[in-house]
C-alpha cells in the first residue's frame, strides 16, 4: 500500500483551467432569497434539486451559461508597464500618408467591410518592391487599428496581407508577435498557436519576440501547461529568451504552483544567460511564493531586490504582504504595512483586502472588522472582495448571524455581490446540510446574470463530499465537465478530499493518479490533501513517508501538513506518536499556530484524552488565538461525554457571548450528554429546539434520542422518534435498528426483538455481528442457552444471506461466554 501512495518525484506541467465566466458586475437586485435567515422549513432530498438545476436552464435568465464565451476576468499585472506612450494620444508615426488616410477610413463608424480590399490593394502596391517597408506600414497600420480597438479589422488585414503572393519576403516577427497578442487578448489563441506553428511548417523563421507573444498568450488565458510547452520548444530550436520571456514564464510557474527550487534554478540560468532581474522580476519571484505559503523565501527575496539596487514600490510591498497573509502570519503583514506607509506608500484596497483576509483566515475576526473601519475611515471604500472576505470568515467561524450582517451592510453601502459572494454562501448553506438553499443559491447565479466559476463547482464537490454524498460528488463532477470546465489542480484536490471523506479511499488515489496522468503538478495543497485522506483512514506510516518525501525537496510543510499528522496518528491510535508531536508544538520546534492547537483541542477530544485536551484550549486562548466553532464543539463533545454538564454549560456559554451559531454537532452533542443522564428526555428536547430553527437533524441526532428513549424502556417513545425520523426522510442504519434489538433483547422481548431483524432485512439494511450478539447474549444471561441455540439452528431462515460462518460464530460465542 505504501508503494502505491508515495508521490511521484516527477513535476508534470498543469494542464489548463477553464475558468469560463461571463461580467461578473451585473447588479444584484436585492435577491431575496440571499436575505433569508437559515430558518428555513428543512430540504427535500437533494437528488431532485440536481437535476433541475443542472439539467433545465432556469427562464428567468438574463443571461444563459455559455462555456464558450471568452473570459472577462480583469488581470492585475505585477509590474509597472513600460509602454512609454500609455495614457497618450495615438501618433500616426511610421505610417504614410495613404496609410493615415486608410486607418481613417476604417476607424470610421460607417466604414464597409467591403471596401477593405481595394484600400488595402491601393496602400502596399508603392511598396511592392520594397518588403521592408512593406513589413513597417502593416505593422504601424496593426498597431493603429488595436490602438482604436478595431482588433477584428486588423486580424481581417493581416489575413488579406497573408494571401498576397511572396507574404513570406515581406513579412518580419513584429508584425508576427504584435497579430498573435491580438489574438490572445480576443480569446482566440488556438487560432494564434495555428498561425505559429503553420508559419513554422512554411519555414518562416520565429524570433523571440513571437515566441515571447505566444508565451504570454498562452498565459493570459490560463493555459499553462501550453506556455511552458512553447518555452521549452523555443529553448530546443535555439532561440534566446529576453527578460520579459522570463519574467513572464516565472509569473506562469508560480501561478502552477511550480516547486520553489525549479523557480530559482529558472532565475540562475536566466543570470548565466547575462540577463540581470529586474524590479518586475523581483515582485513576481514574491507572489510565486504565495501557492506554497514561502513566507521566509519571500522575505529573503525582498532583501535581494534591496541589494540588487532596486527600490520597494507599492506592488512589492502588497505581493509580500500577501504571502505573508496566505502563510497565517498576521502580524507580520501588518510590520510589512507599517513600512510600506513609513516610506511613504498609503495603503490600496488592495493591501487592506490582503490583511483583512490574513486576519479572517486566522479567526482573528475582531481585527479584521477593525481593518474594516479603519479604510473607511482613512477613505478607501471596502469593495465586494472586503465584505466577501468578512462574510466567509464568520461563516468559518461558526457565526452565521454576524456573516448575515455584513451581507445586509454590503448591500446598504450599495455593493453589488459577485461570484465570490455567492460561493461564500453556497458553502454557508452546504456546511450546515442546507442543501436545498444551497442549491437556491446556485440558481442565482444564473438568473443574476453570472455563471458559475471554478470555485463554485469546487465548492459543491468539497460540501457534497464531507457530507459523505458520494453519488452527488460524481453528479456534480460530470455537470462542471459537460459545462465546458477543464478540472485543474484545485479540482483534483477537491475530489481526493470528497472520496475519502466519502470513504471511498480508492476513488481518491485513482483521482489522484488521474491528476498526474493530465499533467497537473501536485502543490502543497495536494500533498496536504492525501495527508489527509491517509489520516482518515489511521494510515500514519504512509503519512509520515509522503511527509519525508515533502521534507526531502519536494515541498515544504506546513502547519496543515502536521495537522494530518495528528489526526493520522489519533485515528492509528498511536497515542504515543501523537503526544510527542504535540510537546513538538508547545515547545516551538514547530510553530505553535492557530489551526495547530485548535487540531490538538479536536484530536483530543477524539480519543477522550480530557486533561490533554483542556491544556491545548488553554494554550490556544494564552496565545492570543481565538477558538472556532469546531474547537468549541470538540469541549463540548468530551464534556458531554464524561457527563460534565456544567463545564459542558460553560463552553455554550462562551459560544452565546461570543457570536457563535451552534452547529449540527453542538446539538448533537448536547442529545448525547442528555442521552446518558438521568435527565434522558432532555435530548428530544434538544432535537425538536434545531426543529424549530429550521435545522434538518441527521441520523445521529435521531439516533441518539431513540437510544435515550430505548436504554430506558421507553420504547414507545423511540418507535415514534423512529416514524419521525423515516418520514423525515431519513433512511435508518443499522445503528438504529440494533438499538431496538437490544433493548428488546435486554428486557426479555425476543420476539419483539427478532420481529425487528426481519423488519430491518425487508427494508434494505443488512444486519452485522452486534445484531445477533444482542440476541444471543440476550437468552444467554437469562440462562436460556438452549433457546440461544435453537435461535442460531433457525438463522437461515430469518436471515437466508447471512454471512456463511455466521452461525458458527454464535455458537462458539455462546460456548466461550456461558459454557
């Protein structure tokens, strides 16, 4: 097994992300469904919800989804541009008088498509013999109609000029390079690699310069993968690469996610070559290091840039305060804004956003709502990405009432929702198995005028997937492929993660082996993701070979990496193995952060370790670091366990002062605490408390009362917790049916009991060994081991596909237990 799960050591280029979304500015008309409260009467099942959604396009859109339709999403570039004539006025310099005179005439509204030929005829017949200046006036002529947006008309001029007999003599790669970045910022860069490589076919020579054009458009439309294919062709043919190549193939590994020691060995062999990095160079080696959370690499390149000469502007100062966002370091973003302003940079949206969103990803909402008010008043206005940032941050943290709130002051400021908004709530409503809100939302979209993007279908996958759903992991997956989305790196990681929450482990490793057969390169965000899916299953040796494999080179870990590790170690019950790590963290080897202790408040509450648990609370409030919704869940869930009601009451207590929204957990938690005490009726108390808010109760919820109700022999009771719970719509588990068994058994009612095993078999659920233990053992302590035999004797006919052995098994447990 451990052959089969070590990453492979081989780095294939990502493939290309079609990330196909229509404006994303239409406004927002007061949706009234985004200002429903999560009291919503529960869902009907999901399966349905699918289909219409997927399968029927809503009439009421403004806008239909069209996968095909070029990407409208704003880029912003790292670097200064160094066209020297942005801002100014179009001169007509190196165009003749004629070509002044036909650029006119084509710039003119009412100009007829036509009449492009016989212009054009007229305008290079002085020039016939002359292919220089032929090549000078077609490439001044390009530049004029795309510097009035008339890309159509100049495409349709080069196709006439490529028609011509002998095009080849009067044809040079500006002209090359200046047609395929027009094509590029069209959409259309398969008709911009064809016109390459057909140029390349007919022995036309390429220089850099096309290469370069090629290159970036590749890159501007997120097609990665083709962009270094296309480099690492103009390296074999021989052809130099400028700065701008480099910098603009550093740019595209960082956004792959490219492993850092390849981006530097790209940055040597640039220097080898004697071209010396620049300021763009600099900023762009910075924001590489955002992907893997490189904080240090990115603050020892801040330095370099320094030393080589070159002063910090606004773009450096944001790039690093970014990366040091992204790597849950806080406090030192705002060291960096502090010496941004110092040297007089006044902060941009920008740099507000990316601090906001290091707060908020830490739960330190309490400073980023500070950040906040603190732009505002300083005059920068938050934007959609400030109250998307805040509203997902409190939705993270378990406070669905103060993520509502910012919603309904983004509306009042006038802020108009995009997709990132409602990604926010479709993960809101999913988180707490409101699919049927969920699935409202994703209809929005559509009759609001966007599409979904990437992180949409991403965001459903991941919901779906730790809701165990794995039938609607596959549905979903199918619909973002037949919508036109290529999966990329982050969907392959979505769905690793959904299968084995799914527990469908081998579905997950096939995912993955898939994902290196497409080309996708593995990032950090991978590694963590099958660290993951290997803790789920307890698989600690194989955890700690893919985390030597990291540490070896491949990738460096972080605070989530370790995360995995405990939870690996806790579900491998290697205790030992988990302590240790622990001591590691309290005593600073590894960083103590804020998802670390939180971690180690969860695993130990998992394994019932309650001092262990307590000192990792307590060091994560000590430290300044504010607990989510699930570490407070986790207190109350080995509180309520050990039957601590007022330490249980003090953590509710806690959560009510401080925002929080009980989550499923916490009252599922509750019902078992109540469960077990005296107070048993206190737990359908609890279940019909989420009733009224309009919160579906899962099967453990119903479950747990039923087991209240049995273990106190209120079986009429559990039988109408149990009618509740199947017209619910909730298909009762064998955990269900083996608490009415053994109650049953418990008080002597075996024939109640086994009317119970032939109810269950006619409805689908298989029964396991517990089942028949109950039954057995049941005769057994009331010294009826006859009747516990004749029970075993006539299995087959109560239950014709019960496991061959099953009776021998019986007998042998009544023989060792009551000889």
């Amino acid at each position: 097994m451990a052959d089969k799960l070590a990453l492979p050591l081989l780095f294939p280029c990502s493939p290309s992300s079609k990330t196909l979304s229509h404006d994303q500015n239409h406004h927002l008309s007061r949706t009234p469904f985004l200002t429903t409260s999560l009291s919503s009467p529960p869902p009907p099942p999901v399966e349905p919800l699918l289909h219409d959604v997927f399968l029927h396009q809503n009439p009421n859109s403004k806008q239909p989804m069209n996968p095909h339709a070029p990407k409208t999403r704003n880029r912003t570039r790292i670097g200064k541009s160094r066209d020297p004539n942005l801002g100014k006025p179009w001169s007509y310099h190196g165009l003749s008088p004629q070509g002044q005179q036909v650029l006119r005439s084509f710039i003119e509204p009412s100009f007829d498509s036509g009449q492009l030929d016989s212009l054009l005829s007229e305008l290079f017949e002085p020039f016939k013999d002359k292919p220089e200046s032929t090549s000078s006036e077609l490439l001044a002529l390009l530049k004029g109609l795309g510097f009035h947006k008339k890309f159509d008309l100049a495409l349709c001029a080069f196709d006439w000029f490529m028609k011509q007999n002998d095009y080849k003599s009067m044809l040079d790669n500006s002209v090359i390079a200046i047609v395929i970045s027009m094509l590029g910022k069209e959409g259309r860069v398969s008709s911009a690699a064809n016109l390459f490589n057909g140029l390349q076919e007919n022995g036309f020579s390429l220089d850099v310069y096309s290469y370069t054009s090629l290159i970036s458009a590749f890159a501007n439309s997120g097609r990665y993968r083709e962009a270094v294919n296309v480099f690492k062709k103009m390296e074999e043919e021989g052809c130099k690469p400028t700065l701008i190549t480099y910098n603009v193939i550093l740019n595209v590994f960082g956004k792959m996610g490219t492993p850092w020691n390849k981006i530097t060995s790209l940055v040597e062999k640039m220097k080898s070559d004697g071209i010396s990095p620049d300021a763009y160079t600099y900023n762009t080696l910075i924001t590489c290091c955002k992907r893997g959370s490189l904080h240090q690499e990115a603050a020892q390149v801040f330095e370099e840039m320094k030393t080589a000469g070159f002063s910090h502007d606004k773009v450096t100062y944001n790039a690093l305060l970014d990366v040091y966002g992204k790597s849950h370091r806080p406090k030192e973003a705002m060291k960096v804004l502090n010496e941004m302003e110092l040297n007089g940079f006044s902060p941009s949206i920008v740099t507000y956003n990316s601090l906001i969103s290091a707060y908020a990803r830490d739960g330190m909402l309490d400073e980023a709502m500070e950040l906040k008010n603190q732009m505002a008043e300083n005059g920068t206005k938050p934007d959609v990405f400030t109250y998307t940032t805040l509203l997902s941050g409190f939705e993270r943290a378990g406070k669905v009432e103060s993520a509502m709130n910012i919603f309904e002051e983004m509306r009042n400021a006038g802020c108009k929702p995009n997709i990132c908004t409602f990604n926010a709530f479709i993960k809101m409503y999913g988180n707490r198995g409101k699919f049927a809100d969920m699935m409202k939302i994703f209809d929005e979209i559509i009759v609001c005028g966007l599409s979904p993007d990437i992180v949409t279908w991403n965001t459903l996958l991941a919901v779906f997937g730790q809701n165990g759903m794995d039938s609607e992991v596959s549905g979903v997956f199918k619909e973002m492929k037949r919508a036109g989305f290529v999966p990329e790196r982050e969907t392959f990681n979505t769905l690793i993660s959904a299968y084995s929450r799914c527990g469908s482990f081998e579905q997950a490793m096939t995912v993955y082996r898939r994902m290196l057969e497409s080309g996708a390169t593995p990032d950090l965000s991978t590694y963590n993701t099958v660290l993951a899916a290997l803790a789920r299953g307890g698989m600690w040796e194989q955890a700690e070979k893919v985390l030597a494999e990291m540490e070896d080179g491949r990738c460096k870990p972080n605070e989530l990496t370790y995360c995995s590790l405990l939870h690996a170690y806790a579900n491998g019950k290697e205790i030992g193995l988990m302590h240790s790590l622990a001591e590691e963290v309290y005593s600073g080897v590894i960083e103590p952060r804020a998802v670390l202790l939180k971690t180690l408040v969860l695993v130990c509450s998992k394994c019932d370790l309650l001092p262990e648990a307590e000192r990792a609370f307590s060091q994560l409030k000590e430290r300044g670091f504010s607990p989510d919704i699930t570490t407070l869940n986790s207190m109350v869930s080995i509180y309520g366990r050990r039957q601590m009601v007022a330490k249980a009451n003090e953590v509710l207590d806690y959560m009510k002062e401080r925002g929080f929204t009980p989550s499923m957990a916490t009252y599922n938690s509750l019902m078992y605490m109540h469960s077990r005490s005296a107070d048993f009726a206190k737990s359908e108390e609890v279940l019909r408390e989420i009733l009224a808010k309009g919160i579906k109760p899962d099967i453990i919820s119903y479950n747990t009362v039923i087991y209240a109700y049995c273990r106190n022999t209120r079986m009429r009771d559990a039988s109408r917790i149990f009618s509740e719970m199947r017209d619910s719509g909730i298909v009762p588990d064998v955990i269900t049916y083996n608490t009415f068994i053994g109650s049953y058994a418990a008080d002597s009612m075996f024939e109640e009991a086994i009317g119970v095993v032939r109810y269950m078999i006619n409805h689908g659920c298989r029964p396991n060994q517990n089942t028949y233990n109950s039954i057995v053992d049941g005769y057994c302590k009331l010294n009826r081991k006859d009747e516990a035999k004749l029970f075993v004797q006539d299995l087959r006919n109560l239950d014709p596909h019960a496991p061959k052995d099953e009776d021998l098994r019986l007998l042998e447990r009544i023989l060792k237990k009551w000889p």
